[in-house]
C-alpha cells in the first residue's frame, strides 16, 4: 500500500507494524496516534525503543489523511534504501588506500535539500553521508528524485548519535570541518587533502553548537551581498567542490 501524499511504502496496524520491526524491515520512521494503550502497543513501544526508530506522536486525523485502511492509530514508513554502518564503510575506505572525505547533515529536514546534497556529494565522489537517526529529511521518493538516483549509489550511515561519531572519526584521523557563519577561517584555506568530514547544518541554525565545540576548523563561505546565508545545498556544493580541486592530482577516474 501507498501513502498518498508522499508515494512511500506504508505499513499500519499494530499486529503488522510489531511484525515488519521483527522480520528486520528497514523502517523510516513511525507514526503513532496520541493516547494508545495495550499490551500489543507496550509489546511495539518496546521494539520501537530496542531498534532506535524514529517515532512522532500524532492526533488520528494525520493517520487519517495518510492511510484509508484500519491503521488502528500505527503507520510505519518502510525506507526506500538500505543503510549501512560507518565502521565497515570506513574500514572499507582504508582497505582501498583513499583518503576519507564524508558529510555529516546535523538536522537537514528539508527533503529537496538533503536530495540535492547527496547529489553533488554522488559526483564529488564522497565516500558516505552521515545522518542522524532523528530529525533528518524523509528518504522518501522526492528525496531520491532530486538525488538522481544518487541515494541508491552513495552509502549513507544513519547514526543515533553523531556527537558519538564525531568522536568515532577523530579518534581514527579524520578531521572535522564545520561549515558555518560562525567561522573564522575560509573554505579555501582548509586543507582538502587530509582524511575529512564536513559538517552542514540545519536550515534555521546551522550546525549544532556542540558539534562546532568538537570540530577541528570552523569554515565560512564570504558573502558579497546583502543576503547573510546561503541555502544549505548550495554551500554544500560550493565546499564540496574546493576538496575537489584540492584533490584533483590524486582523484582516480571511476
């Protein structure tokens, strides 16, 4: 069955929902109505918790308009790509001798941002994108048609704690750029050719303050005009494109 406002693939009801966590399904995120009690609700609440997926407590009306079927208050979003685990993809890294260059997205809610994003990583030939397991953009079909198709190519590593990641990263050699209005220092004098993570923020505040506590550079991009930000995607092309010409002596044709 359809969602018929965004075309993901859905299941609902409680029984199906408690099945589809259990035979491991790759699920996006969970909608449960206000107010459910139950045991089969406290048997789906505790795999929801075991499984880390992301849930949103919502009035039955939003259910409503989602699902024409008996949802019995459950609807579960099924993720249109696998995700995979940045320990492997960067051990995977290191095997082929490459120079790590990631992006970590810290709270990118906009789906044709982040679809755009991944796109322009695909072609600057980013090794994995790192998105937290809450408050991240829908991988959802408009995601993955602004992407052009790049969601099904570049691997992408959903976390439950970036701060924990961030720390995974350092620890192994990799240097962790943030990209901000905060930044003293310009894109183009970071050094590209170092194993690096980019960090990009959210829409309305950039990246999160803990985050820039723990990055080892804090990147801007100079503005000439009277507008003080660029859209998120843009600048993401826009660094992104600086380690591209850093590393063009080194880049290897696909």
């Amino acid at each position: 069955m359809r969602n018929k406002e965004n075309d993901e693939y859905i299941v609902y009801g409680i029984r199906p929902m408690i099945e589809a966590i259990k035979s491991d399904k790759k699920i996006e995120k969970i909608l449960l109505q206000n107010g459910l009690q139950g045991e089969l609700i406290q048997e789906l609440n505790t795999l929801i918790q075991a499984k880390h997926i992301n849930t949103q407590y919502v009035p039955a009306e939003k259910l409503n308009k989602l699902c024409w079927g008996n949802h019995q208050g459950v609807l579960g979003f099924i993720s249109r790509i696998d995700y995979f685990l940045l320990e492997n993809i960067f051990s995977d890294i290191l095997d082929k001798k490459q120079v790590p260059l990631l992006l970590i997205c810290d709270r990118i809610t906009d789906v044709r941002n982040f679809g755009a994003m991944v796109r322009t990583a695909e072609c600057a030939g980013v090794h994995a994108i790192i998105i937290p397991s809450h408050n991240s953009a829908a991988v959802n079909e408009d995601a993955i048609k602004t992407s052009a198709g790049a969601l099904h190519i570049v691997p992408i590593c959903r976390e439950e704690n970036i701060k924990t990641t961030i720390h995974f990263l350092k620890a192994n050699g990799v240097q962790i750029l943030a990209i901000t209005e905060k930044g003293r220092i310009a894109y183009t004098q970071a050094n590209f050719h170092k194993p690096t993570a980019l960090i990009l923020g959210s829409e309305e505040d950039g990246v999160s303050s803990e985050y820039l506590k723990l990055c080892d550079q804090q990147l801007y991009i100079p503005l000439l005009g009277k507008i003080d930000s660029l859209n998120v995607s843009v600048a993401n092309g826009v660094i992104l494109y600086e380690a591209v010409r850093q590393r063009a002596s080194t880049i290897q044709s696909k």
